[in-house]
C-alpha cells in the first residue's frame, strides 16, 4: 500500500500505557465502540501490487486468509504479540489518475512492541510484500510531545458512501488520502494528521457521521518506505 498521497498500509502503536479511544468531544478515556481493548499497535496491510480502479474487481473478493496467517508469523517470529486481524476495504485517491483506487487489506493488533521492533515489524512487511511503503501508528496520550496524528473510527460507513465524500471534496482526497471500512460490520477507519483534525471532522460529518459518536485516539504516524 503506497498512499496518503502514497496508500496508507500500516498502523501501530508503541508504548504499553496507551490511551483508549475516546468520544470525539470528550476528555476522559473509553473504551470504545470497537469490542476490543485498544492494541499496542495496529498495521494495515496488504499483499497487494496493483492499482485497482474498477469496485467490481475480483480482486476486491479476496479475504487474505494466507496473507492473514503470514503476516501474524512475521509479527510473532519477531518477538511481539499478534492480535486480531480484521478485513478491510479501503478507498484511496490517486493524484496521478485523477481518480479514486480500491484496496483490500486487513487491520492487524500488535502488543509487546516498542518504537523500533514495531519500525522493524513494517520494514518486513513492506519488503516481503513488496510495498512502496508502511504506515505505524503508536498509540500515545493526547498530550505528548510525539503525538502528530488520530486514528479515527465511526459505524455505518460503506465503501460507497467513503468513495462517493472522498470524489466530491477535492481537499479532503488531496490532504487525506483515503481511509478504509471493514468489510464485516461497516465501520470507517480513518487516520490522519493532527494538523488535519479539523478537515477530517468536516470530512466525517461528510459521511453522514455525528462527530461526537465518532472515536478518536491520539497517536505518532510514520511512514516506513524503502
């Protein structure tokens, strides 16, 4: 995956005390509305090489059952925890195009981890998979000096309604990038900047979303490329 003006394939997360996700208008922590407790680190990622334009692909089909299994051996072999995984499909604006893309990919829970196994974790990945880059997300307090961007979740989004916003607001697709929607349950997965909070709440409200149901943890981005 080689977006946010690339593809957004990966997130993760490194310290142990991380903070829960949290109301959008909110100060206080919560565990969410995911059904889990929020990972050490999470890694979106796919096998994917292809640019992939067309909804109807049959590629868009594939679960990544083996994909699914390697990657967490990879996480595992390496020291760290492998959490769930979830299926994920993701839209994403392409500049050069002028058009939006379509991924299939999955979320993966990561525990045990620090900065620089979780660093070393999407290097792997990238490389084995033969990804222009990966994306870490680490979960940090809102108020640490690290913190540069959010991981923001919200039920009842679909893939159409995410590549139909996505199409009609130019400076969401250029800023933003895309963002996923799982494949079970319609939830929109969004990361982003923190200097781009403002236009990623303007973008959710897009999708039909209250802001103040929507999820928002705190974290550091980075994109690990070759």
């Amino acid at each position: 995956m080689t977006r946010r003006l690339g593809t957004l394939a990966a997130v993760g997360a490194l310290t142990l005390a991380v903070t829960g996700a949290v109301p959008a208008t909110a100060a206080a922590p919560s565990s969410g509305g995911t059904g889990h407790a929020p990972a050490t680190a999470e890694i979106f990622a796919t096998d994917n090489t292809a640019t992939i334009t067309d909804p109807d692909d049959p590629r868009l089909r594939t679960r990544l059952v083996r994909f699914d299994h390697e990657v967490r051996d990879i996480i595992r072999s390496h020291g760290a925890r492998a959490g769930r995984s979830t299926l994920l499909d993701g839209v994403f604006w392409s500049s050069g195009l002028q058009q939006a893309t379509y991924e299939r990919s999955r979320e993966f829970d990561v525990n045990h981890v620090g900065a620089a196994g979780l660093h070393h974790l999407a290097d792997i990945i990238r490389k084995q998979y033969r990804q222009e880059s990966v994306l870490t997300f680490r979960h940090l307090p809102r108020t640490s000096p690290e913190t540069n961007a959010v991981d923001i979740e919200a039920s009842g989004v679909t893939s159409r309604e995410l590549h139909d916003a996505l199409v009609a607001d130019p400076e969401a697709r250029d800023e933003l990038g895309g963002g996923s929607v799982t494949a079970r349950d319609g939830r929109l997965v969004l990361i982003a900047p923190l200097d781009d909070l403002p236009l990623a709440r303007k973008f959710v409200a897009e999708l039909g979303v209250d802001w103040n149901k929507a999820q928002v943890r705190y974290g550091a981005e980075e994109f690990v490329g070759g």
